[in-house]
C-alpha cells in the first residue's frame, strides 16, 4: 500500500500556485492527524509570521514579507521589497517573462 502513496500537487488558497504536497511530507502530516495543507509552505510561514507578530504586538521587521498584486497577471504574491509610489511589481512568473531570464 505504502508504494502507491506519491506526491501530490495541490494549489495554494492564498497565492493560487501550484505546489508539491512530498510523500515524506503526507506522512509526517499523517502521523499528526492533519489534513492536507491548504497553503503553500511560503504562505504558511507568512500566516504564522503575521499571527504571532499580532499576538504579541512584535513590530514587523524588514525580514517580513509584503503582500502584493502583480501588474501583469494580477496574482496575489509575497515580496521582502515594498512597493515604492508608481513603480510596477511582478510576481516570479511574469519577472522572468518580461525579463527573458
């Protein structure tokens, strides 16, 4: 049974891209009692980041990242950098299409 277990492509609620759910990852999980991850291991880590930042009042430090919209696709992401006034942002997707990376 164990060999028909594989990884699992799942999208995240949050930043709506696709990511890899690993088998060691389903079992670890498993052996928790949870289910399946509805975020992305980035969006995560910013949801735990945001809540104890919160709860204990904590400044947010220029570690934290920023939510954006991208300009060209319109996809919510998260960036160390924040927006400065009319510059344009991009999402990892469209940076390396408009820049030809």
């Amino acid at each position: 049974m164990a060999e028909d277990i594989k990884d699992k492509i799942l999208v995240c609620k949050d930043c709506k891209r696709k990511f890899v759910f690993t088998v060691r990852e389903q079992g670890f999980f498993g052996q928790k009692g949870w289910r399946d991850p509805v975020r992305c291991r980035v969006c995560r880590r910013m949801k735990k980041i945001l809540s104890l930042a919160l709860e204990e009042s904590v400044p947010i430090s220029d570690e934290i990242q920023f939510s954006e919209v991208c300009d060209e696709c319109g996809r919510k992401f998260y960036t160390k950098y924040k927006r400065k006034s009319g510059e344009k942002v991009y999402c990892d997707d469209c940076w390396v299409g408009i820049k030809g990376v």
